[in-house]
C-alpha cells in the first residue's frame, strides 16, 4: 500500500528529484546546427546564478570554458551525436565571474523524432583537489624510489667496485650477487645463489632487527640501517646497508636491492674514538667523563675513594708543568701496579686521581686504602735526577651514587682543613651541615623563581620638608610556601653559590619596570659592581632599556662594594645608562670606597647617606659632623643627598636642620607590594 502511494505520481516525484539532486542537469534540443539549452535544474541555476533566459541568451559556450582543444563544445556534441553519449571535462563559469571544473556526462535523447543532449553535470573541484593531493604525494614517493633506482643505474660501475650489492626477489632468495659480494664474505657463486642472506648472518644480530627490516621493505619503503656479518671462514665484519623495494606496474614488490658499504675499519675507528673519550691523555687512566657513565649504571653498593696530592701546585709552581706531569704519571703507573684489576682507576684532573670500588666489601676496602696512602707517603721516586716525595690525602664515600663525588670532596676538603691525611665522610661534619644548608637553600630559591615567588617590594623616599613621596625603592624579597616574607639576607649568598644570582637580578628588574608603567612612578634599582661587571646582567640592562619609554624615571643605586678594580669599566656603563636617560644614585655613602674621589668620577646624581650614621645621628656628635660634611659637599656640586634609616621623629628632625633633601625609613612607610 505504501509502494503504491509512493509512485502513484511519477511525474511530480521524477521533477521533485531532478530539482533537489546535488548535479547541474542540463537538457539542450540538438537542431542543426544550433543547440539550444530548454531545462535548466534549481541547483545548476543557483551554482551559476543565471536564470534559464540568461543561459539560453549566452549559449552553452558563454558560460564554458574548455579545458583543452579538443574539449570545445561543438567537437562534445559531434562525438556526442556519433557515439550516442559522451563523458566530458570543461570549467563551468559563474555569473559572478568565478568558475569550477565538471565533468559532464552526456547522452542524445530522441523525443518526436527530436534530438536532446541530457547532461548530468558534476563539480569536481573537491575530486581534484583530492586528486592534485594524491598526485603529490605519489609524486614524492615516486621521486624518492626513482632517485635510488637513477643512482644504482648512472653508477653501477662505480658501486660494483666500492659496494657491495645483491638483488633477491620477493621471497628474500638471492638472484644476483656482484663480484664484491663474493670477494668480501668469501662464497662462490653456486654457495650463494637461491639461498637467503642467512648465509651471512651473524649470530650476535638480534631477531628484531631483522624483524624491523622486513617490515619495513614489505611495507615497500626503503630501510636502512648496519649489519654485522660472518665471512665463510667465520670472520666478522660490518656494512651499512640499504635495501630498496622494487614494484612492478602492479605496485607490488618483485625483488630487493640491497647495496652494503663494508665499514668494518671505520666502527674499529669509532671504537677507538669511543675508548679516547673515556680515557685521560695524561695517564691512560679512566676520565672524568666515563667516571660520570660508570655512575650513572652502578648500584648503591658502590663506593670511591679519592687521593689527592698534596702541595702538588708547588710542584708545578717551582718545578715546571712537564715535571708536574710525569709525577701524575708516575703516580698513576704506581696506582696501577698495586691496586690491579680490583678497582676502577680515575684521573680527574690535576692532582685527584678516584679509585671507583663496585663490589669489594667496605672494611677490606678502607683497610686497602689506608695502606696505599701509608705507602704513598713513604713513597720516594726519581725524575730528571730530581727526587721527589709524595704526600696524599686519601678520602672515602659510601654514600649513594648521586652523592660519592660531591661527598668525597668534602671528606677531601674536611681531611685538609683538619691537618689529616685519610677521612671517611661523615655527614655530620660541619662541612656537610653547610653543604646541605646551601642546597637546601638553593632548591628554595629554585622553586622560589618557578613559582613567582620572588618579587619586589617598594619604600617610598619622601621629600624632606613636605614628607609627600618623590619616588621609590625597588627592594628584592622572597616569599615563602607558607607566605612568610623572607630578607635577602638570607638568600642572597646563596643565590650566588647557586649560580640562580643573575636570574633574580633580572627578576627585579623586569618588575621595578612594570611598577614603572603600571603606576607611572619613579624608582630605584639597587645595583653592584659585580653585576656591572657580569656580561649578561649588563647587556640585559642596556636591552630592557632599548625598548622602554619612562627611562627618565629610573634612578640606579650603585649598593656598596669591595672596591672598584676596573674602574674605566663603570665609567662606560654609567655613560651609557645616563645616555638613556637614567640617573644614578651612590648607595651607602660615606664607608667603604665611597669617598669624596670615587663620588666625582662617578659622576653621580644623588648620594645616599649609609644608614650606620642616619640611624645614631640623634645621638652621636660625630656621625652627625660626619654627615653634615657630606651634606656640606654634596651641595658645592650640586648634588642631592638622601637619608636612609629615618626611623624616629628625632632623627627627622635632624635631617630637617641639615638641610637633606630626601629621607627614607619606617618613619614614613616599610616597604611594601606596590598593590
């Protein structure tokens, strides 16, 4: 019953499909010699944005472009009216100028002894893309297996006499072997031909290789990768190879060609490369770098030693190095003989030599070390008609593997600094306690960067008569997990040990500029001669300074310092941060190498009073002579001065009677987030 619903009017459901189907139908009445467009579907119109007037007005070829000669319309219709029907490839033009390739399939329809071209008509802008893609890709492929075939072709002669070379077909059977082949594994022809390269495989390969290899060339890629093989007289040697899958017409693999490079000599080469970099010139000992392998694979059951000459820059001080060098070697041939084979010997560098124990049990190994340094010490040798009397420090770890050096070395250090020439390291010497205080440290600071938690925080210094605040003091602080503030009195140092100094300084710097803009104030930055000094802290300055615009609010307090060593050195950085804009202000002024010279050459803008002095002025005549010298002079030159340490009403009023132009302390505010 539904069927019959369904088709009960044919001709409205055949229109229905013909007006909705994704193809541009076109029928055109065929009357010599003219073809004329009668039915246009709704999606041909709405492709082109013609109506069927526009189309018939235009012609087919108004609106066709061939894709080549032979594609033109009136060549389509004469094959068509011959063959009956025709598939045909054209560009279909838009109304708006835009165009799509088709491909047309056409057929001659007779209705009333008339002729009607029917032209289904497809869009196969995405079949071509697909097909261009398709194309490239094959292209690619193509290109890589027929350059491998083009060079096995151009030089055939050439890698007959330099490689090796065999061709097998599908199944691995080898068919073809060149003379190089049976030169180099030593088979004759009638040993090698029809049997698989099992004939030369070396035992030691293993399975997955072989595995990889032939799962990569049934997959019809190329595979490449070095084998190790068996002559027939059971003598190794080594090739680099590359088999290439050859495919017929079909695309499938009919033969191998395998092309081998014997590089039996360069792997001997590389091995004696390998062993080069694991051994120390001087001693033919072990290196430090195979050290940090041997290591890196030993278990927690290891334990060092470690021997140090003692005085041995003497020897090199008074004798020479070429004398200095052959006491290292003597020692070592001396180590050698009588340690033999049950340990691994070390030269670090210099004077310390490491004798590296994997399984000799703890109390036979100190026993046998303390008999070597009591031997070493009573150990005469000549060189150059020269004698020489060693004395050693020998120093033990049993630590774990991550630990043994660095706790050897503070067992050395311990033993040296405690006039003893044998220790074994004990954790709670104060050596260790200060080691895991500072990488207890440096792990905190460490987190501390990772986090964020190393910020700024801001004191104002305020103008002295008006107390209203003229700018600000970028200070470094770190905040603890917890959100405990913690000083740089306490991290500083050991930021420095830690090589974590520069990026903190960087840290501040970055964020005194964003308080800069954020707020549009004027601060200081605190900076030493070392960061001057620093390549890196000082370019990155120069850098920052490059590509910001409120340089005029950025004053440099140079903190105070050992001395100045490279003076012409800070002359040129502070030349340059004043080209910028910059001021730059004397930290700490009146101790240390902050005298009247230095002040003048330094060509500062402001001296900031060292707060020693501020801090007792109220009660202390002399600090406050002292300071009113300062004052006096400041102004002779012009310069401003600042008063850190203001902390009571007192001592403000001392800066008042003095004349100080800026003060700075708790009295006013401690400092702060800028927030």
């Amino acid at each position: 019953m539904l069927n019959k619903d369904f088709f009960q009017n044919k001709d409205e459901l055949f229109k229905t499909f013909l007006e909705n189907t994704r193809d541009l139908l076109f029928i055109s009445q065929i009357e010599a010699p003219n073809v004329e467009i009668v039915y246009v579907n709704e999606t041909a119109k709405n492709k082109l944005g013609y109506s069927l007037e526009e189309m018939k007005k235009l012609g087919v070829e108004g609106f066709r472009r061939p894709i080549n000669e032979a594609g033109d319309f009136t060549e389509h219709i004469n094959r068509l009216k011959t063959n009956g029907e025709e598939t045909d490839y054209a560009y279909l033009i838009c109304k708006d100028k835009t165009e799509f390739p088709i491909e047309v399939n056409a057929k001659i329809i007779k209705h009333d002894d008339l002729e009607f071209n029917v032209a289904i008509v497809r869009d196969i802008t995405d079949r071509l893309n697909y097909e261009k893609e398709l194309e490239t890709e094959i292209e690619l492929k193509t290109k890589e297996l027929n350059e491998n075939i083009y060079k096995l072709q151009s030089y055939k002669e050439a890698v007959d006499i330099n490689s090796i070379v065999t061709i097998s077909d599908a199944q691995g059977k080898i068919k073809y072997a060149n003379d190089k082949f049976y030169e180099v594994c030593g088979y004759s022809k009638d040993e090698v031909i029809g049997k698989s390269h099992n004939i030369v495989r070396h035992p030691d390969e293993p399975k997955e290789l072989f595995k990889d290899m032939w799962d990569t060339i049934l997959d019809k890629r190329i595979w490449r990768g070095k084998l190790k093989n068996l002559t027939k007289d059971g003598k190794t040697y080594i090739v680099q190879a590359v088999i290439v899958p050859v495919l017929n017409n079909n695309g499938d693999i009919f033969e191998f060609i395998a092309t081998r490079y014997e590089i039996t000599d360069i792997v001997k080469k590389q091995e004696e490369i390998e062993k080069l970099l694991k051994t120390d010139a001087l001693t033919q000992l072990y290196n430090r770098f195979y050290l940090n392998e041997t290591l890196n694979s030993a278990d927690n059951n290891a334990s060092i030693a470690l021997i140090d000459i003692n005085g041995f820059h003497e020897i090199n001080d008074f004798y020479g190095e070429e004398i200095g060098d052959l006491v290292i070697i003597k020692l070592s041939k001396i180590l050698k003989n009588r340690l033999k084979n049950n340990y691994l010997l070390f030269h670090l560098s210099g004077d310390e030599f490491i004798v590296f124990n994997k399984n000799i049990p703890k109390d036979i190994f100190i026993d046998e070390m303390i008999e070597t340094n009591n031997f070493l010490n009573t150990k005469t040798f000549m060189l150059k008609e020269k004698n020489f009397y060693l004395n050693t420090t020998v120093a033990l770890s049993f630590e774990n593997k991550e630990s043994l050096i660095s706790s050897v070395h503070l067992a050395k250090t311990y033993a040296k600094q405690n006039g003893l020439t044998f220790n074994i390291y004990n954790d709670q010497n104060p050596l260790e306690k200060e080691y895991k205080s500072n990488l207890t440290w440096s792990n905190r600071i460490k987190t501390a960067i990772q986090d964020d938690r190393m910020t700024v925080f801001f004191q104002p210094i305020v103008d002295t008569k008006s107390k209203e605040i003229v700018k600000y003091e970028s200070l470094v602080r770190m905040i603890s997990k917890d959100g405990e503030i913690i000083s740089p009195y306490f991290f500083l140092d050991k930021a420095k040990k830690s090589n974590q100094y520069i990026k903190i300084t960087k840290i501040v710097i970055d964020k005194t500029f964003q308080a800069i803009i954020k707020h549009n104030i004027e601060c200081s930055i605190n900076i030493t001669i070392e960061d001057i000094q620093n390549v890196d802290i000082q370019q990155y300055i120069f850098d920052k300074l490059d590509e910001f615009d409120k340089r005029k609010n950025i004053t440099f307090e140079l903190v105070e310092s050992e001395g100045i060593e490279n003076f012409d050195e800070v002359q040129e950085f502070i030349k340059t941060i004043k080209s910028y804009g910059c001021k730059l202000a004397i930290d700490d002024f009146g101790t240390g190498y902050s005298n009247f010279e230095y002040l003048l050459k330094l060509n500062a803008d402001f001296i900031k009073i060292d707060g020693s002095l501020i801090k007792e002025i109220d009660k202390n005549q002399d600090y406050y002579d002292i300071v009113k010298t300062i004052v006096s002079f400041a102004k002779i030159k012009n310069l401003k001065v600042v008063a850190e340490f203001v902390s009571s009403q007192e001592i403000y009023e001392k800066m008042l009677e003095l004349e100080i132009e800026y003060s700075q302390g708790y009295l006013f505010a401690e400092p702060k987030p800028m927030e």
